[in-house]
C-alpha cells in the first residue's frame, strides 16, 4: 500500500482484539502499513496496563470483548478521563455496531476516528493517516501547551478558527479549553457559543455549560446540562459536569443519582465508580457504598485510575460490619500501595486512619489512643485537606461509639469545622463524614456559623468605607484558622476596591502566601483526589 506519512515507520502500535483471527489481520495492515513495531493483546485489562506505561502512537481497538466487564470505549473514556492519553496518540475503534457511531461522534476527539465492520485495509490506513495529519498540523499549538504558553496557544486557536484554516473546529474547542484554564471565561463563553450556533455539537452546549459554571452562572449551566442530558443520554461527560454542581451546591443525593445514572452508560468506569462510591458512602448508604468501592477494587486496584481513598473508605465499611477477612485484605493491599511509595504523605496518612481500627480490633487502645493524637496533631498543616478532614471526622465519628476515651475530641472537631466550612455544603458534608453525630454536627454548624460571623465582621469595615481595615480583619482570621472563605474574601476586597487602599503590594503578598498555604482547593467541595482533565474537559495531555 502506499501512503504519505513517512515518519510511520518508527510508530509503535497496539491492537487490542479478543478475536485471533480478526487481531492478526490488523496487525498484518499495520504492518504492511510500514509501522514498525506493533504489539498486541487479546484483554481490556491487559490493554489498561500496556496502555498505562507504555507511550503508543497508534492505537486500533475493538469495542466489543465477550465475557469482559469493560468495552473498547470504556476503557478509552478511563483514560482520557485520568489523563493517560497523549493528544500525540491515534486511538481507532473497531465495531461492528452501527449504533455506536452516535456515540463516537458525541464523544470527545480523544477518538481519533471508528471503522465498521468489515472493513478493509485501505479505510483503516486513511483513518491513521488522516489522524497522524491533523496532530501534525496542530502540532504548534500542542508545543505551546506543553510550554505552558496557555495564552499563546488560545490565540493560536482563535486565529486558526477565525481564518477557518484546517481542523478550525477542533481549534475551537481547544481555544475555549485554554480560556478555561487561564480563568478567560467570557472568551471561552464566546467562543463556545459561536461553534453551537453553527454546528450544535455536544461538546459545544457542554462547554457552555462548563463556562458558565466557571463564571458562577449555576443555574443557566444546570439549564444547558439538563436539555444536553436530554437530547444525549449517553454522553456522560454531561453527567459529570451536572454531579460536580451538584455536590458543590450540596445536593449530595442528586449527584449520586446522577453517577447512577453514568453508570448505566459506562457501567465499568473506576473514575465514576469510585466517585459514585464515595457519595454512598457520605450520604450513608452503606450497602451501596461497599457494593461499589468493592467493585472498583476487583476492576482497578492496578490502575492508575485507582484512588486509594477507596480503600480508606472500605476499610472503615469492614469495620462497621466486622469483617475481619476484608478488613485485612484492604489492609494489605493499602501496606502494598505504601510500600511502593513510601514518602507519600497521602498514602501514610490513609495508612494512619486504618490502622486506628486496626489497633481497636485488637484490644490495643491505649496504642490507639496515642495514634488518635498523633493524627490530630497534623490538623493543623498546611496539607491537612478536605479529604483528610472528612477521613479524620470519619474515624471521630466511628470512635464515639467505643470505648475508647478522646477528651480533646470535640476541641479536633471545632478547629476542624473552622478550617473547613467554607460553605453550607461543606458543612453539610462534615457532618455527613462524621455519621450525623448529633454533638459533632452541631459544632460543625456552629463552626460555619463562626466563620460567618468573621466575614460579616469584617466586611462592616468596608462598607463603613474602610477596606483596608476589612482586608486586614479577613487576613488576620484567616490565618487563625486557615480558612479558605476568608482568605478568598480578603482577596475579593482588595481586588475591588484597590484605589482605595494604600499598601497593596504587601496586602497581596500577604493573601498570595496564605493562599498557597491554605487554599489549594479553595471553596470547592470535591470528593477523592482531583487529577485528570476537569469533568467534561477536553484531554490536552501532550507526550
């Protein structure tokens, strides 16, 4: 066969095909094709861990596997999910279904391209082509990203758009990506906006939807999200997006109906599985928690999509019910985890939390005891999160009900609740940690009450024409308690009302370092450790 990619000879490509016969005869194209290396693998996990550690330039799957629990595009939707998929990486699907062309053209250009079966050589090496074209077209632009030049490369994109020049389309949503991620909401808006007009495209009303949350427009981004869910109830980057308003406006029950509901499409999923795991388990559904953190155990443990929260969580599960079989097996798989990565604070602090229950179920409280204190200590620190306060009010809450003695537990749960209640929602989420403890819960409330109180306290300054004194008020609580809200709040006064202010440069430095310190997350209530693209985010992961 002749074609005009001369650099494909020094391709490494992956076939993924459960069928023998079907897999040789992709890999003969390939072959023939003058890629130079190809591997292959007949299984979606096998494919997962290949696919993991390993840079592919091409990659051609099917999408159907007998007796798997994932398909071709599940496992495709993981990795584009976690970020584990170059852009510089041709993915391929192979299908015999033609009702999957929907979905392939709803989804995100993380798939470079379908064919149907049968098809022949020749419509396969078109689609490479064609893919390995357009990335080297747009390669400039991917350039400037992996330079972190996110500016300069959202006005690439806009120029490329505007002159309607090659793949315009797809600069388009890289531009209004990019706007995105340097805070341009209005341009991104803009730009969104323009491309649906034309074309009506789900990752267009999706992306609208996403820069009118990013802008604070909720209820006009919950709009678009449920007419898009509507019109394409499989385009469960939709859901994503809809869960994460969801439980940033503390509808927890609504966001784990809405996982339920990606897990309907995307049954297989570890992100969502994982996510959908955790909301049972802070909404005290106990029964589906286990049922679902369990099975992202059993499909991911290996992967690294697998966030080891769920283990913590388990563990805490097995302790409830006293398992003492399951108990130890996530023990050891999260000792395993640890001793891999030894120096992770993370990983020790997950550690720390289960082997308070550990002791407990030994008999050996006064160890436990001394554990307790010593992980009460860390409250304070700089890198003492939101997760870390809602596995610590978690352990709080369970220990109640033992006969273990901790009089300094309510003083924990007060400075807990003052760092942490930096809205109603995360309030709420407190006390769904600490299992609606009806002493925690109120301390908790009565922590975002105080907190309240210091931002009204202080922003009397300033509309009594002293924002300089209401600055200084926020930042002086702030680092009291290392409270998010404040600290952001400090920052919103300055911004405003800078002419007004003398000492600007010292206050920013000030708000910049306690923001480093203490605002790594901000007010945004998450569950589980943010990595990946941002929920219905284009992937602009280069190689």
């Amino acid at each position: 066969m002749r074609h005009s990619d001369h650099h494909i000879k020094n391709c490494k490509a992956l076939v993924i095909d459960a069928n023998p016969t079907s897999r040789s005869s992709l890999i003969n194209i390939l072959r023939d094709m003058g890629v130079g290396h190809v591997s292959q693998t007949s299984r979606i996990v096998d494919a997962r861990q290949e696919l993991e550690s390993r840079v592919f330039d091409i990659v051609v799957c099917d999408y159907h596997f007998d007796n798997a629990t994932i398909s071709g595009q599940e496992l495709l939707d993981d990795l584009r999910q976690s970020q584990l998929l170059p852009f510089s990486t041709v993915f391929i699907m192979v299908t015999g279904e033609c009702s999957y062309i929907k979905v392939a053209e709803a989804a995100e250009s993380a798939l470079d391209g379908y064919l149907v079966k049968p098809h022949t050589a020749i419509a396969l090496e078109e689609r490479v082509i064609a893919a390995r074209h357009r990335k080297r077209v747009l390669g400039y632009i991917f350039e400037a990203i992996q330079a972190e030049q996110y500016v300069e490369a959202a006005e690439m994109c806009m120029a490329r758009y505007e002159a309607r020049e090659e793949f315009w389309l797809y600069a388009a949503r890289m531009g209004a990506e990019l706007f995105l991620r340097v805070g341009d909401h209005e341009s991104a808006k803009r730009l969104y906006a323009a491309v649906n007009e034309s074309k009506a495209l789900p990752w267009s009303k999706l992306g609208l939807a996403r820069a009118e949350l990013e802008s604070g427009e909720v209820p006009k981004a919950t709009r678009i999200l449920e007419s898009l869910i509507a019109e394409e109830p499989s385009y469960v980057d939709a859901y994503d997006v809809m869960s994460r308003i969801q439980l940033e406006q503390g509808d927890m029950q609504g966001a784990m109906a809405t996982y339920r509901d990606s897990l309907r499409v995307t049954p297989h999923s570890i992100p969502r599985l994982q996510k959908q795991g955790m909301l049972a388990f802070f909404s005290g559904e106990k029964d589906e928690a286990l049922k679902s953190l369990d099975r992202t155990v059993r499909l991911g443990l290996k992967s690294k999509m697998f966030d080891a929260q769920t283990l913590v969580l388990l563990c805490m599960l097995y302790f409830d019910k006293r398992d003492a079989k399951e108990f130890n097996r996530i023990i050891a798989n999260l000792e395993q985890m640890l001793s891999r990565r030894p120096d992770s604070v993370r990983l020790q602090r997950f550690m720390g939390i289960c082997r308070v229950f550990h002791l407990l179920t030994a008999r050996k409280v006064g160890e436990c005891v001394s554990l307790v204190r010593e992980l009460a200590s860390e409250t304070r620190a700089e890198d003492f999160d939101f997760e870390c306060a809602t596995n610590f009010l978690a352990m709080l809450g369970r220990l109640r009900n033992t006969e273990i003695q901790l009089p300094d537990a309510e003083m924990w749960v007060e400075q807990t609740a003052k760092r942490f209640c930096v809205s109603k929602a995360a309030s709420e989420l407190l006390c769904k940690a600490a299992g609606d403890d009806v002493t925690y819960c109120q301390m908790i409330r009565e922590g975002l009450h105080s907190i309240n109180m210091m931002a009204e306290e202080a922003l009397s300054h300033r509309s009594a024409g002293r924002p300089a004194r209401s600055v200084e008020t926020l930042l002086v609580r702030g680092l009291e308690t290392g409270n998010a809200k404040l600290i952001e709040l400090a920052n919103n006064v300055l911004t405003r009302h800078a002419a007004k202010i003398e000492n600007t440069d010292s206050l920013t430095a000030r708000i910049n370092e306690l923001k480093s310190r203490y605002c790594s997350r901000g007010t945004k209530v998450s569950l589980g450790q943010v990595k990946g693209r941002a929920a219905g985010g284009l992937n602009l992961r280069v190689q």
